[in-house]
C-alpha cells in the first residue's frame, strides 16, 4: 500500500477545470508550466482527458451552469483523484460569493482536498500548495 | 517452446523493450526539457507512470461503447509491438533466427499498434475519439506507402533478399547503407515515417492534445492506458532499432560494439526529439501532401540512383 502511495505521489497528472474565472488563474496555472517553474520535474503533466487525471484543478467562480459540468467531471474521473481549489473564486466565492448565478463554492460542490488562496495565486503559491498536499497524504499514511 | 516464449516475455521481448523503451521515452522528454531550458523528469518518470496507470488508478469502461474490443485493442497492440521487436532484435543480438520473408512480417507487425488504436478508439462510443481514429486512418494511408518504398528501397540496394539475417550480412560485407547518396535519400523519408508511427509532434493530430484531447485515447484509463503507454515504450525501442538495422548496419552485441549499438539508438532518438521539439503540428491534409508528394518523391530519386549504382 505504501509502494502505491509513493508512485501516485511520484506520477501526479493535473486537469484543469475553469470555472466563470476571470483567467487570471489559469494563466498562472500554466506559468507552473513553463522553464521559469517546470512542475514536470515533481512528474506532473498537464493531460487533456479527465480520464487520465489525477489531480483535478478548479479555478474560479462555479455557477448554476458550472456546477452541472464540475459534478459530471468529477463523476467521469478515474478514482483516487485529488481536487484542488485555486484562488479566491474556487476557495470561497470571493467577490462573486452573493451573486444569483453562484452555486456554492467548490468544497460544497465536491470534496476538496487543498486550497490554494490568492487573487490570483503566484505560481510559487500554487507549486508550494501542491507540495503540501503531497505531504499531507504522507502524514495521512504515518497516522493511520 | 520454453526458449521462445523467454524471448518474447523477457529478453529482447516484453520485458527488456518495456525497460529500455521506458529509457528511451525519458530520454526523449528530457532532450524536450533541455531544449526548452527546463529541468525535466527524474529517470524513473516514465515507470512511475506506467506503474500507476496499472496498480493505483481505476479502469472505466465506456458505457455505450463496445466493451470487448475497448478491452481487447491495448493487448494486442502491446501484442503486436512485442513480436516485430522481438522479430527485430534477435537477428541482431546474434541469435540465427528468422525466415524468408521476415522483413513483410515485421512490415505489418509494426502497423498492428496504430490499427488497434483506431480499433479501441473507435469501440469507445466517444465522437473525439472517432476523429482521433478517422485521422490516423488518413496517417496510415499516407505513410505507409512510402515506409514501404523504403524498406523496398533497401532490400533493391543490399542484395534482393527480404530476410533481415542477409540484411544485415549484406551490410557487414558491403558497408552501411546509410553510407552512400541513396542511403541517405532513404533515411530521410524513413525518419519521417517513424515519427509518424510514433504520433510525434508534427504527425500527432491523431492525438492532438490541445483540440480533441487525447484523440485516439481520450477514453482510455487505468490498467487499459497503462498497456497503452507499454506499447508507446516498446515501439519507441523497436522502431529506432528497426532503422538502425536497415540502414546503420544494425546493432551488435559483443565488447566496445555496445557502446555503438547504444549510440545508433540514442542518436536516431535524439533526432527524433528535435524534429519534434522545432516543428508544429501539421493538419492532415498538410501530412498526407507532405508523404505523398515530398517524401515518395525522395524515395523515386533514390531508387533512380540505386538503378545508377551510387
């Protein structure tokens, strides 16, 4: 069991969900991406087919119509998959969080397993919070 | 009977092209990672992946799709490359295998992959997916022909037999084919059409990750895209080593001509990574003009030239 735990931790592949984000966040998603950054050296992979994912990234505000698409993404996902929510939008709501279209932010939609805040997140915010999650599920093991 | 079947699951077969081709492909990302001033994997990046498709993620299968033939298409693509591989190096690691007539063999052998592919993707109900498959059907159709003239073009220059042991005896007595003006003709169409094999860059609309996502794979996961990638691994070992018998005097196995044999591999890679890490992706019109025209144009003109004896 904790030889899988290490490879999944080892092989992390993301799959970016865009909420009604402003795009703020998904471009410094993608700046995690280029040579400044490079999270392909921890393994991860942008991949294109949430069938392939092992990380779900939500950014943004998640409206009545996003909702819909986020269950059904979450419902299509290959098990285990680790949800992160990134910057303020995806965290709480942020200023969108009374607005009449805004269903909830991402943790009431689908359980969450980091947040990343920030408006938007630097990348080293975003690298620095996946690192943890990553530490998490290992203190998670020791404990249990 | 116990002798073959240890050729084909562990050496040169299932196991050793499965480690080796995993070499290969994070040598080919990292090669992508230096030429983008990146830092790129760790070594054993392509076994952890391949490892956690297999033990740790879950396998969906499609719901209106032809379950049976989803399942059946990635085993025998790992099927179809572990046999040309094994057809391949064993001549070369100097076991006296092979038949009259192994070089055809190894021909359609190579294309079983890509046929599965466009198989499974198509029994998985998804409509990228079937634009993934009507694409490298339009790929195959280009490619193939001119893959042929090549591995045609060889047989005319070493001595008209259509066995890779004379090949490559031929090659040892008269010298590589790569070493004359014809050779070469040869060996740029034939690079082209590895690449296209492959699903590199400039040939990869059929898995096009940025617009039908995945294409051909887009429904693939677990244990189904874990066999997948093993194939992806082996044809990255099997087809540099099928060039390199063609027409680098292929590989031997004995004292200093394994650090050659290393060499001819992680050369014919290296090119590979750089075609694809300084060309975009070409729309299918655009690569079947480009095989069609261009690269059996080559072809024609090296043939003329063997005609002339250069």
């Amino acid at each position: 069991m904790a030889f899988k735990d290490f490879i999944f931790r080892k092989s992390l592949w993301l799959f970016h969900f865009g909420g009604a984000s402003c795009n703020n966040c998904d471009i410094e998603i993608l700046d995690c991406l280029t040579p400044r950054y490079d999270v392909e050296r921890f393994g991860m992979l942008l991949v294109g087919s949430i069938r392939h994912a092992d990380v779900l990234l939500v950014n943004g505000s998640i409206n009545q119509k996003d909702k819909v698409r986020l269950l059904e993404l979450y419902r299509q996902a290959p098990k285990p998959i680790l949800v992160v929510a990134i910057g303020a939008c995806g965290c709480t709501g942020g200023i969108f969080a009374g607005g009449y279209p805004f269903a909830g932010p991402v943790d009431q939609i689908i359980p969450v397993d980091a947040y990343i805040p920030g408006c938007p997140p630097k990348p080293e915010a975003i690298i620095s919070g996946i690192v943890q999650l990553i530490e998490k599920k290992k203190t998670e093991k020791a404990h249990a | 009977m116990l002798k073959d079947l240890f050729y084909f699951l562990v050496y040169p077969g299932l196991l050793f092209a499965g480690v080796a081709g995993g070499f290969l492909s994070w040598f080919d990302r990292k090669i992508t990672a230096m030429v983008q001033f990146r830092k790129g994997p760790p070594l054993l990046q392509p076994y952890y992946d391949f490892l956690k498709l297999l033990l740790v993620k879950e396998t969906i299968l499609p719901e209106n799709g032809s379950r049976g033939m989803f399942l059946l298409a990635p085993i025998l693509a790992v099927f179809g490359a572990t046999v040309a591989c094994v057809l391949i190096l064993l001549p070369m690691f100097g076991f006296h295998t092979g038949f009259s007539g192994d070089l055809i063999v190894i021909f359609y052998l190579l294309s079983i992959p890509s046929l599965m592919y466009i198989l499974g993707a198509l029994s998985s109900g998804n409509p990228l997916a079937a634009m993934g498959a009507s694409r490298e059907i339009k790929l195959i159709l280009s490619y193939d022909l001119t893959f042929l003239l090549v591995v045609a073009g060889v047989i005319l220059k070493s001595g008209m037999s259509i066995k890779m042991t004379d090949l490559l005896m031929a090659q040892e007595t008269g010298g590589a084919v790569i070493g004359s003006v014809s050779g070469i003709l040869l060996f740029i169409p034939a690079v082209f059409c590895i690449q296209a094999k492959l699903g590199l860059v400039p040939f990869d609309m059929a898995e096009a990750e940025t617009e039908i996502n995945h294409g051909c794979f887009i429904e693939y996961s677990g244990i189904c895209y874990a066999l997948i990638k093993l194939s992806k691994y082996i044809l990255f070992l099997t087809l540099p080593a099928f060039l390199a018998a063609l027409f680098m005097n292929g590989l031997h196995w004995d004292g200093i001509h394994i650090l050659w044999s290393v060499l001819k591999i992680l050369g014919v890679v290296l090119l590979l990574t750089l075609i694809r890490n300084t060309n975009p992706r070409l729309k299918i019109h655009q690569a079947m003009k480009f095989f069609f025209l261009y690269m059996n144009l080559l072809v024609i003109i090296a043939f003329i030239l063997i005609a002339l004896g250069i």
